[in-house]
C-alpha cells in the first residue's frame, strides 16, 4: 500500500505503523461521571467496519506526524489521507 | 454410508459408482431449536456435539458460502495445546484429547498426524520461560520436553544452529502436536451433524437477527427468516460485522493473515518448527509443499488477501532458520480475515441479548481449538452454564479488567 502523505507525497506504508481506528484520538473525559465505562469502551470495543475506515497510521521512519488515512478495509484502497493534527482541530480540539 | 475398509473394497470393485453425497442439501424449516450462524470448524462442531452429546438435533448451521469457505480451510493446520496460562491451557489440551479420538469419532478421515511441534529458542532467558511453560503444560495433563541443541541437531540438521543474530540453543518440543488436513475437519463434522439430523444450509447468510424486547427470536436471511429458540454465532472474520446487526460493539478487530505453501518436495521436515526469535512456523503436507506463515498484516482487513511487506518478513524469517527453504518455489500464498481480539483469547459466552449467543476471538489459533470450542459451545447453548473449560472467555472480561493475556502485553488486537 501506498500512503499519499499530505506533506511528503506518496510513501510506502512498510514506513508506517499502524495505531488502528481514527476515534482513538478521542481520549474520553477523566473526571466524567462514567469514566470508568467510558474508557472501556474507548480502549477495547471497535466499530470494526468492513468498508470505510477512518484509521490512525504514524509515520514512524519518516517525519513522525500522525496520519488519518481514509480506506476501504475490504479494497485496501486508500481514498484519503489527512494529518491528525489537522482533523482534531476540525473537530474542535484546540491542540 | 459408514466409511470403513470394507466400503473402500465393495466401491472399489463397483467403480466407484455407489458413494453418496456426504451431506444433504436441505431446504429451511420455518423453525429451529439452534441457529448456528457460520459454517466454519466451529459452527459444524458445534452442531456436531449437540447433537452427538447434548441430544439437541433440531439444528441448523447457516453458512453465507460454502462449508469450509472461511479460515478452517485457509489455516496452516497446526494443533497444539503449548499454552501458559490457566484460563487456556486445560482447554486446549481437552481441544487436543478430542484431535486424538476425532477420527474414530465420527468415522471420516481428518489426517491427524501428531507429528510433534519444536518451538525454538534462542537465549537464556527465553528457555527459562520455556521451562516455566513446560512445566505449566504437565500441570494440565499435557506432554512437553525441553531438547537441548544437540538432540535439535539430530532431529533437525538443516537449522541454521550457529546463525550470528539468533543462535539455536535449544527448544520446547510437544511430542502429540502436529497437523490435521483442515478441510476434511468441517467435511467430518458436517457429515457427522447431518447424520445426526443437522441441517446445513449453504449460501444462506445471514442478514439481521429477530429481536424483541430484547430477545432474540431467530434470524433474517437471503433464503427467508428463520426462527430459533437460540442462535449462536460462529462466524469468526466476520464476527464484527455480524454483531453490529444486533447493536453489538466487541473487543475485536478484524484483521488479514496470510499463508504459504511451496512446490512438493521429499520428507525433509521431522514436524512443526516454529522459529523464537522471529515470527515463522512451518510444516510439511503429506503431498510434500512447505506449508509455513507469520505475522499478520497489521491493519484492519476483511480483504482475504494480504500485500507484499509480510511476505518478505515471513520469507526473511524462514531463512533465519532454515536456509534450504530459500531452494524451493513458492507455489501459492493466500489470505484469510480474523477475528483479532483485544487480549489474544477467544469469547465464548451469552451476550446481554437473551437467546444470542457469541463464538469469537479465535484470532489466528483457532484451528486447534475446533473440537473443543465446537464442545463448550455445544455445552453453553444446551445448558446455559460455560463448560469448566471454557470458564475464563467471557465476553465482559476487558470490563472487570480479567483479561487471558497470554503474551502478557496488555491490550492490542495483534496477538497470537
Ligand atoms: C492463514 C491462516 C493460518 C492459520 N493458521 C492456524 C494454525 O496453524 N493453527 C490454528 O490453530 N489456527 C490457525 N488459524 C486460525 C483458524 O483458521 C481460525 O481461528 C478458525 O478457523 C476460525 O474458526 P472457523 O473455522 O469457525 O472460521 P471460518 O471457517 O472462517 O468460519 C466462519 C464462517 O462464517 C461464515 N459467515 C460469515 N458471515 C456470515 C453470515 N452473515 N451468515 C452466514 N455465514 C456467515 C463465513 O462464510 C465462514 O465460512 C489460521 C488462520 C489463517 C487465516
């Protein structure tokens, strides 16, 4: 597989390791109420999508930024490819 | 039919016009009393041991392909009951007990060969923990030797002994693992729960479950809906998939693992070698082709096919071990999807969802475990109680923080 890397174009994805599905950026709230479920649910239960999949690649032996990669789990085919950073901003994390 | 030499002898002199089909190819009833979801090993043995030894034979197993479609016909074949822990170890050693009867049981030629499996190791602190996981294995009644080097080098003179990185010092041998043609399992099984009254019905999927105030009632499929009293799922690859249907989030991940087998060559391999320093095991057919494998891929996949990275990992590895393998044609390599869960160890449980029940996590040593996960699920689904076994692979366990973490690496769906 190929990654189209937003910054340093197309790397191959040996390059790469894999952190799994893109929710995982969202670390629930330690002080909430339901916490403790929260965090079960964060760490060990996955949607698991046969399809689109929004996943967590970090490019380890290249410039160790954090991708959102956009690919189909039953094509591998990869359709998008976004920095992390730039997601969680997007979706209203200030850092 | 039974299958015995004598039957052999009379198609033999009758041109071998009078075998039957192993299995019928029944329509659906309206109803069941088990739904077994998944014709793989599991699903067939499950449907095997209830009726067989639960008395349950009002049964369907219901498989989206055909039987032997998934993993059971995709894996290495390796059985094993070399585990550490107490949750695992007695499980597949009873898995292990049942390989050694299985035949005679329910009269089909499954090809066990317990032709012994050698893990290697390569430093000292590796044969301490072997040590420690031989001697956990005698605690459940199983068979395990430590070999030192030079019985390996009698055994094996091929190994590469004196490798600069990964030196072989000596390695834990279970003299009754070995390798079953992984096929003939599911045809065995199906052939005996057929008999036995089974149904089993091929290319009917299934689409959605019946629920209802929080019962399930039976299932949705391609071939109309079908009621149960009980459905139990067995569908490994896809178990992530399949739960959703009933509103299910699980501690899975599916991901792809491939295999390989090279052209025939003549006995070379004494058993199963796998390699400790490096992740390699392989075998060799009874038709003579290296059958070997490693790591999986390492992301999420339901493609049954693998890319070009961990195929020169695996071939690496292989020649770490065994340069001669580097002398043979790679014939074929293939990929099968599975059902990674998040401590390495199988689910086999009721869900919150009365009349549902779950078989999963089977990773990619679910081979071995066939016959006993095909037993504890028979059990479960007959008495509503987890077999002493099988006491440990409860789905709630990742919530009360009871994780079977063989590997002792904490939570990530790439173990074992
Ligand atoms: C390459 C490879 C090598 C392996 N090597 C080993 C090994 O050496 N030793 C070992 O112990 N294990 C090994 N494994 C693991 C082992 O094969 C699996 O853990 C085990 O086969 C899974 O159980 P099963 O046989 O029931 O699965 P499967 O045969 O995959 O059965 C599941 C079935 O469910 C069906 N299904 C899915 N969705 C639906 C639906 N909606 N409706 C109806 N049916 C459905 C599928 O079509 C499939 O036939 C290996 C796996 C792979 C892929």
């Amino acid at each position: 597989m190929i990654i189209n890397h937003p910054l340093l174009g197309p790397r191959d994805a040996t390059e790469f390791s894999y952190l799994g599905d893109a929710s995982l950026m969202h670390r629930p709230e330690w002080q909430s109420d339901d916490a403790e479920n929260q965090f079960y649910e964060y760490q060990y239960l996955r949607d698991n999508k046969a399809g689109i999949h929004r996943e967590l690649w970090y490019h380890e032996q290249g410039d160790r930024s954090w991708l959102v990669v956009t690919r189909n789990t039953l094509t591998h085919e990869i359709s998008s490819v976004e920095l992390a950073s730039d997601v969680a901003r997007r979706e209203g994390r200030s850092r | 039919m039974r299958y015995s030499v004598l039957s052999l002898l009379k198609e033999a002199f009758n041109g071998n016009k009078g075998w039957k089909p192993a299995w019928r190819d029944p329509e659906p009833q309206a109803e069941y009393d088990v739904i077994i979801v998944g014709g793989g090993g599991h699903g067939l043995a499950t449907a095997y041991y209830l009726a067989r030894e639960f008395g349950i034979n009002r049964v369907a197993v219901l498989e989206k392909g055909w039987i032997g479609s998934g993993n059971v016909g995709r894996n290495t074949t390796i059985i094993r009951s070399n585990y550490l822990l107490d949750g695992n170890q007695p499980f597949y050693e009873q898995s292990l007990k049942l390989w050694e009867g299985l035949e005679q049981d329910f009269n089909y030629n499954a090809m066990v060969s317990q032709r012994g499996i050698i893990n290697l190791y390569h430093s000292d602190p590796q044969r301490d923990a072997f040590v420690r996981r031989a001697n956990s294995m005698r605690l459940s009644g199983a068979d395990a030797e430590i070999l030192n080097q030079n019985t390996i080098r009698e055994m094996c003179p091929f190994l590469d002994f004196d490798n600069a990185r990964f030196p072989i010092q000596g390695g834990l041998i279970q003299r009754r693992g070995g390798t079953v043609r992984h096929d003939a399992v599911a045809w065995g099984y199906a052939r005996g729960a057929d008999q036995r009254g089974v149904d089993i019905l091929q290319n009917c999927e299934v689409t959605d479950f019946i629920i209802e105030n929080g019962v399930c009632s039976g299932v949705e499929t391609n071939r109309g809906s079908i009621r149960a009293n009980k459905v139990g799922v067995a569908v490994a690859g896809s178990s992530g998939r399949v739960m959703a249907q009933a509103g299910m989030r699980l501690p899975i991940e599916t991901h792809v693992l491939q295999a390989f087998v090279s052209e025939g060559l003549k006995p070379v391999l004494p058993g199963v070698i796998t390699f400790g320093a490096g992740h390699f095991y392989v075998s060799q057919s009874d038709k003579g082709g290296l059958v070997f494998g490693g790591d999986i891929d390492g992301y999420n996949s339901y493609a049954q096919r693998g890319n070009l990275p961990v195929v020169e990992d695996v071939c690496e590895s292989g020649m770490a071990i065994m340069p001669m393998i580097g002398r043979s044609k790679l014939l074929r390599m293939w990929g099968g999807v599975m059902d990674m869960s998040m401590d390495g160890s199988p689910i086999i449980d009721k869900t919150p969802i009365d009349g549902l029940y779950l078989n999963a996590g089977w990773c990619y040593g679910g081979f071995k475990a066939t016959p006993a996960s095909g037993w504890c699920f028979a059990h479960l689904l007959a008495k509503d109680e987890p077999h002493k076994t099988a006491t440990k692979y409860r789905l709630d366990r990742f919530k009360r923080g009871a994780m079977v973490d063989e590997r002792g690496a904490g939570a990530q769906p790439n173990l074992h």
